[in-house]
C-alpha cells in the first residue's frame, strides 16, 4: 500500500483543475438562468400583443358606414355594433319598437348604447346619436307586419330618435361608442398601456406595458395603403387600420439593460363608406 502523501505540486493542480471545473459549471448555470429569463421575458410580451389583438379585432372588424369617428396615432373612436334587429311600427314621434336577433348575453349587457343607425333604401346606413333602450312587451306592433321575436331574440324600444324614423321591416343595428388609446399605465407605473373606454364610462386598462413605438395608421385607396392618422382625406377615407402592437416584458431580463419586445402588425379592413 502506498502511503506517500501529496506533493505540493499536485495539491495545486488539483485546485486549479477544480476550480476551472466550478468556473464553468457557475458559467453554464449563468447562462441557463439567462436563457430562461429571455425566453420567459419574450413570451410575456407576445402575450400582450397578440391577446390585446384578439380583443380588439373582434370590435374594430366590425366599424360600419361613418362609424370611425376619431383616428390618431395614439387613438381611435368608433361606433361599434353590439346587438341587430329589425324595426317594427313606430309608437310615437321618437321611438320604435324593434325585434332584436340573439345578441351576445354579456356583450348586451355591458354595453353603453351610443346610438342606432337604421338601413336606408340605398343600402346605407344612418346612425342617430343618443338614443335609449328598453325592453318591450308590445309584440304587437312586429305581429302586424309579420315580424316576430326567434327564440331568444329580444323585442326592445328604441326611444329618443332624430329624424325620420326607420319604416316596419328596416334593417338596424344597436352601436356603443368605443375609444381606444395608449396611455400612461397605472398598474405598471413610467409603461404604457392600452386603454379602453365604452360611452361615457371611465377608462380601463386592456393591457400593459407596451413600447412606446405602439400606435394606429389609418389604411386609405383601393390599395389599403398604410399613412399616418388621421389621413388628408379626413376619416371618411379610412377603409382600415393598422395596428401596431410592440409588447414588452415588464423587466428587463438577466443580463440585458432592456425589456424584451415582441412586435405585431395586423391591418384590419373594415366598411367605413360615407353616407
């Protein structure tokens, strides 16, 4: 059995070889840790991109004849339908009774009526402002030219209307007026957010944060080319927007001195014909 003890020299390559082992492998858990950190940073931001897209697209989509009331870079204002019907007989100088088709339960609910546009012989469509909505039991002035309640529809009347009034079997629709901005957030303080704002009710924040390079272009001509809002021709030439969706991560990841983003680009044409 060999009894020799170490030699001095061996004790130091020992500690170098270790210590060049520890180095690395504290090296390779650095550098796990960061990739970790970036890609739980980038998939936040994409999160917040791509969900505020699926919500607003769904509203923006729908923008009909004059509903774009307002473009800017930083915010859009539109009437924005949330329930359809058809109109039945007038019961006084300013108010119908109408046969809504199964709107959607919690859309209808929240909702912030901003108007009714009712269709015109031409097709188009001309939206009255500041109308008001109640439910109704009158089936009979739909019965008497036909019109009836589907199962769960709703038979509604519409008061308050400017104007002269939509003859029985017109075509209408219920609109809410719909603001979206980029703002300063409140839930992440010196970020941006997005906020939405329905009538005359408060803003509230959709998402956050965003890079400040998030904004609106307005899509103008048969090409649907992008251009600063709001466009020369005023927004009754709009026929679509682009929305440019840059998502952040909310802290910057290990190892760089900046958030993470993740931009998304959607354009989304919609009707915005003058009446």
């Amino acid at each position: 059995m060999n009894n020799r003890g170490f030699t001095l020299v061996e004790l130091l390559v020992g500690t170098v070889v270790v210590s060049i082992l520890g180095i690395a492998l504290v090296r390779m858990m650095l550098s796990d840790t960061r990739f970790v950190s970036r890609q739980e940073a980038m998939v936040s931001a994409r999160q917040t991109a791509r969900g505020t897209l699926n919500a607003m697209d769904v509203e923006l989509r729908m923008i009909s004849d004059g509903g774009l009331s307002t473009a800017r870079p930083d915010s859009v204002r539109a009437h924005i339908p949330y329930a359809f019907g058809v109109a039945c007989q007038s019961t006084g100088a300013d108010r119908i009774i109408a046969a809504l088709v199964p709107p959607d339960s919690l859309l209808y609910a929240t909702a912030v009526v901003g108007g009714m546009a009712h269709q015109q012989t031409d097709g188009s469509y001309d939206a009255v402002d500041g109308v008001s909505v109640g439910n109704s039991s009158n089936f009979s002035a739909c019965a008497a030219d036909s019109i009836f309640v589907v199962p769960g529809g709703r038979l509604v009347q519409i008061s308050g209307i400017t104007g002269p009034l939509p003859d029985p079997g017109r075509i209408l629709y219920l609109y809410q007026d719909v603001t979206y901005r980029f703002s300063n957030s409140t839930e992440i303080p010196g970020r941006l957010a997005l906020w939405r704002k329905s009538g005359t009710a408060a803003y509230e924040e959709v998402a956050a944060p965003f890079d400040t390079s998030s904004g609106f272009r307005c899509l103008v001509g048969t090409g649907l080319q992008p251009t600063t809002c709001p466009p020369a021709g005023g927004v009754d030439s709009v026929r679509g927007l682009e929305l440019r969706l840059v998502g952040a991560s909310e802290h910057a990841p290990r190892g760089s001195d900046n958030p993470s983003t993740f931009e998304l680009i959607a354009r989304l044409p919609f009707l915005n014909k003058v009446n």
